[in-house]
C-alpha cells in the first residue's frame, strides 16, 4: 500500500499528514524522526481501521512540484 505523506517544517520541527487519511499524523524534531514517527502512525491508523471494520480508502493524492518565474 502506498499512501502519500506531506511533510512540513514548522519552527524548529517538523510535522506530517496523510490527505488520504484525515487525523493520522505525526511530529518529530528532524525529517527522519517525523518520518518514522509518521510510518508508525499510518500502520497504527490502519490496523486500526481494519479492527473497526472501516473501509481504507484508496490512496486518491499525489503532489507535484511546480516552478514559477
């Protein structure tokens, strides 16, 4: 499964979301740790989903860089 993560630097850290899956995000001091605090989330989210009985949607995001003059 892949699922499109948005990473942001806020201040002195940095902060992760999933637009495919609303709630589940994570936090951390450098982009490594936010990442594997966010990979931690989205299994976590997931199993979760899956224990409920919710259907996981299918990854629907993407991005793109766009450059500007």
């Amino acid at each position: 499964m892949q699922i499109l993560v948005v990473f942001e630097k806020v201040g002195d850290s940095y902060s992760a979301y999933s637009p495919d899956l609303p709630g589940c995000v994570a936090t951390g001091e450098s982009r490594e740790e936010t990442a594997a605090n966010m990979h931690q989330a989205l299994e976590l989210h997931v199993q979760g989903m899956i224990e409920e009985g919710e259907p996981i949607p299918d990854s629907a995001s993407f991005a793109e860089v766009m450059v500007i003059a």
